[in-house]
C-alpha cells in the first residue's frame, strides 16, 4: 500500500542512550529524507543512481565536499534504497555535533541551489555516468553468485506486480541518460525529487547520557505496578508460562525437526577446485603473472609491493596510506580532477592490505601492499598513468585534510563495532592464536582504531609528523624491486597488456629491499571485553586447532 503524498516534510527528533563515561560532544546524527518515485521506475532508479555518483562518489563530489567542507561531522554518507514499494534517498552525517543541524539542512539546500543556478559541470556528469555504466555491463556481484544477484534485481519489481525483468533491461535507459548527459535533465531531478520534494523528513538523533537507565527504572516501576495487580492465580499462570516458554527454549531439537533443514553432504562437496591458470613473466626484478579468462574486454590489474617494516605503527599508517591514494590531490590533479578522470577512464581504483596465511607453517604468512585498478583494455595506458601519477605524485602535506580523513575512519569503525561486532570478535580471537591474526590487527583491528585516535589527537595539537611518516612510506613501498604484477584479461588483449605493464614498471622506482625487522607473535590466550552501546552481546570462543596437535588436509 502506498503511503499518502505528505502535504509538508515531517521533522522528528529523537535521543538515544550513551554511557555515562562517553563524551556527549560530537555524538549526534542527521539525516535529510526524501521519498523518491515508485518501485517499477526503471529510468528513474538508472537516472538517480547516476546523480547519486555525482552528488556523493567521492570526497570532491559537489554536494559531499560541501558537506564536508562545513565541518558538520565525522563522516557524511547516504542512501538510496530501491528494493522496497517506495524508494527513497538518504543524506546522513554520522557523529556530528549537535549545534549544526540547521547549517547541515542549510548547506544541502544552498548547494543543490547552486547547481540549479550554474549547472552541473559536464566532466562531473561524464565521469559519474561512465562509471555507473562500467559497474552495470561488468555486472561484478563480488563474493555472491550473479545469478543470486539478478533475482534481487528481478523481485524489485516483480513483487508489486510489475514486469520482472524491467531493472534488467538497461540499454534504453543508458541511452537515454547519454542523450540527455549535456542537458538540463540531471538538475531537473534534483529540483522536483529533492528540492521541491514535499514528501520527506529529516531526523535529528541526539545523544542523552543514563537514558537506558531511566528507561529500566520505569519499566520496573511499570512490572511492579502490574505485578501487584495479579492476583495469586494470575501471577501462577504467568509463572508457568515464563518457566514453559523456557524450557522450550532450552530444550534440544528433534532429530526429525533437526531433518527439516536442507543440507548438503560430504560427497557432493566438490574436493578439487578449479585452479587458475597463471602465466609467468620475469621483468627485471618485478614478476609479471597473467590469468586470461572472459572478461567482457576489462583488464584488471593487481600491483603487489612487498611490506617490510620495522615498527608496528608503520601497518597502521600504510592502512590510513590505502584511505588516501586515489582520493587527494596529486600534482597533476585536483581532488575533483582526479576523481572524474578515474571516473571517466576506469571502473575502479582501489588500495589495500592483504595478508596470506602460510597452510604448512603457522608462523609464515605474506603480507602485501596492493594497489588495484580496472578499465576497459583500449583504457588500460590511461589506467598506468592514472596509477603512476597516484602512486609517486599524491599530496600528503596538508594536516587538516588527513584529520578529516582520520575522523571519518574513526566513525567507520565504531559503526562497526555497532552493526558488525561479531568480526571485530572474531578478529581479536585470531589476534590471540595466531600472528598473522596479530598482525592485521594493526590495519583491520582494535590496534588500528586505537592508531587513529592517537593520530587525531597528534593533529589536533597540531603535530603532523604523520604525514611525514606516510610520505616516507609510500616511498618505501612503491619499489619494483619484488614487485608482482596479476593481470586479469580476454585472451585476445594479453600481449598488449603485457606490453603496457612492462612500459609502467619501467616508470617505477627500483631500490634494494629494507630488511623484515618487524616480528609479530600470538597475544596469547586472554579473556577481554569490549564494552559498545548495544543491547546485543557477540561472544566469542577460539583455539588454534594446529597448536592442538591437527594438521590441515586440503
């Protein structure tokens, strides 16, 4: 059923509890709502999608940059929601302070205003569309089946009664946002489904210390009260009931309900896997290994630089390092620059720590810098020149541009710690048994965390050394000396690829290798807790079954 159109935007403003230890400074959320046409608008989804990537795809981006740029919060975010009968588009600020809720609805208002008023630069609109259509024909469903995917795709219409495969057919509204990428058409919709929307809220979350204790004292007051309005027979059947609903909860399955649950069994578990073909190539002192495979034309491209550090600090700050490449100005780049090239070049940049576990040996593991990028092969120059003015050109002298990065990843990890806690457990329990566990602590764990605020506080007292230590790290990591290359791509495009890596490597710094100074062992058992602002408790129990005799059979 749909709702009835509002006659004006509804304002709510709620509070939510916070331990009395927490500072209240910094801890408030906005978020500006907007209903955005009906389920079975394919055009509309494609269109917003690709106003979406203007609006917010990176830091430069108009309306985020403007957000961010008013020091209104730690993190600004949104969401546009499809897969409901009405779609709707969020704009958040996550651990904000609590005075600028007004500037946070003003600064939204006055900058699509503008956009209004001076138009949308086209290289913005080329970018945001060109990387929308890479993301739709790559059809990339990451760790998910594709056909899984599809019929989510499918359900978003169908389940209102409507066409199942509008969402699939894109063609015609690809190009129709083509034809209408130098028009008006983009701000028509930020005018009529944001501006002029009627049919929307916006919700101030504010924070208020010993609310969840207050609470608890009036509902025992209210049980009390109810309590001693029972009467004897009354308060004996509500006691049989508690104790009944217990019993049922505690009681075992039954072997035949226990049947009900569809499994699979051991023998139609496939035991040999697919292993990919890959290709060596020597090149000087880098290694080049290429997998061809059908890539509908995309070459993707995994450099891999050797980490060897002397301190641990020195993973946490590579880990800050990922947050930043691709995202600040360069010397030949602005932010906004940089942004829609990337946009308008590739399907994706990226960087990252991945750390491999040695199966045979506990102790051993791999650990990798990894700077990745995608683009169709015709873009694949344009893709190592990108990388190469990324990975030795980035700017890292401006503090006040990292604190901001700073004070994002610190509100990105303790909305983990409310929305995905049970791997921040998991983490620490492998931080306990293994050191590879250890070690990724420092960039995707509590030590991580606990660098960042160290690092905040250091910039806010105005000491950057930070960024120093950064800059020398970047240098030490981009070396070809060691490096290993994995291309991804269609038969017909490897020797071409090949070819350009081979003339990108050779724009790389080469050096001798620092020596592995950095010796990372197990915690060791230990019983901790976290304390987080949840009613949901994530317990968690590990071992290293190795360290208790067992072997792995692959």
């Amino acid at each position: 059923k749909r709702q009835t159109p509002f006659e004006k935007r509804k304002h709510l403003e709620i509070v939510y509890s916070i331990d009395e230890a927490d500072a209240q400074d910094g801890k408030a959320f906005f978020t500006a709502n907007y209903k955005i046409g009906e389920a079975e608008d394919s055009l509309l989804s494609y269109s917003f999608n690709v106003l979406m990537n203007i609006l917010f795809d990176s830091d430069a981006s108009p309306l985020k940059n403007a957000l961010i740029e008013a020091d209104i919060a730690d993190e600004i975010t949104y969401d546009y929601v499809t897969g409901v009968r009405e779609p709707y588009f969020s704009i958040i600020a996550k651990n904000a302070k609590a005075d600028k809720y007004e500037t946070f609805l003003q600064t939204i208002n006055e900058t699509l205003e503008n956009l209004l008023r001076d138009g949308i630069d086209s290289d913005i609109i080329k970018s945001a569309l060109n990387g929308y259509e890479f993301e739709i024909r790559e059809a990339d469903s990451g760790t998910y089946p594709k056909g899984l995917i599809f019929n989510i795709d499918i359900m978003e219409s169908w389940l209102y009664d409507e066409k199942p495969g509008i969402h699939l057919q894109y063609e015609p509204y690809l190009n129709f946002l083509r034809e209408n990428e130098n028009s008006d058409y983009y701000v028509g919709l930020i005018r009529r489904y944001i501006l002029e929307n009627k049919h929307g809220s916006t919700i101030r979350l504010l924070p208020e210390k010993g609310l969840e204790a207050k609470k608890n004292r009036i509902a025992e007051v209210d049980l009390q009260t109810y309590k001693e309005s029972l009467n004897n027979k009354e308060l004996g059947q509500l006691i049989a009931q508690t104790q009944e609903l217990l019993s049922r909860q505690n009681a075992p399955d039954s072997e035949e309900a226990k049947n009900t649950i569809p499994v699979l069994s051991i023998n139609e578990i496939q035991r040999d896997l697919h292993k990919p073909n890959l290709e060596r190539e020597d090149c000087g002192s880098s290694v080049i290994y290429t997998h061809t495979d059908k890539t509908r034309g995309i070459v993707y491209v995994d450099l891999n630089f050797r980490m060897n550090f002397s301190e641990p600090d020195q993973i946490s700050a590579a880990e800050l390092l990922c947050k930043v490449l691709g995202v600040y100005a360069t010397e030949c780049y602005s932010e906004l620059a940089l942004s829609n090239e990337i946009g308008t070049y590739l399907g994706d940049i990226d960087a990252n720590i991945y750390t491999h576990q040695n199966l045979t040996d506990i102790t051993k593991f791999e650990k990798r810098f990894v700077f990745f990028a995608k683009a169709l092969a015709e873009n694949l120059p344009k893709l190592y020149e990108i990388a190469n003015e990324i990975l030795l050109r980035t700017h890292l002298d401006l503090p006040q541009r990292l604190y901001k990065t700073v004070c994002e990843e610190i509100s990105r990890f303790e909305s983990r710690l409310i929305n995905a806690a049970h791997t921040v457990a998991i983490g620490r329990l492998s931080a306990m048994t293994t050191p590879r566990g250890a070690y990724n602590e420092y960039w995707n764990g509590a030590k991580y965390y606990q660098f960042l605020v160290r690092t905040k506080k250091q910039l806010e007292n105005k000491d950057s050394s930070v960024l120093i230590q950064m800059s020398r790290l970047l240098k030490q990591l981009v070396n070809r000396n060691g490096m290993d290359v994995l291309l991804t791509c269609d038969a017909k495009h490897k020797d071409e690829s090949i070819k350009h890596t081979r003339q990108f490597l050779a724009t790389l710094p080469e050096f001798p290798l620092s020596s592995e100074l950095l010796s990372i062992e197990a915690e060791g058992a230990v019983s901790e807790g976290i304390i987080i602002p949840s009613k949901v408790m994530y317990v968690g129990l590990g071992s290293n079954f190795k360290l208790a005799g067992y072997e792995y059979s692959p």
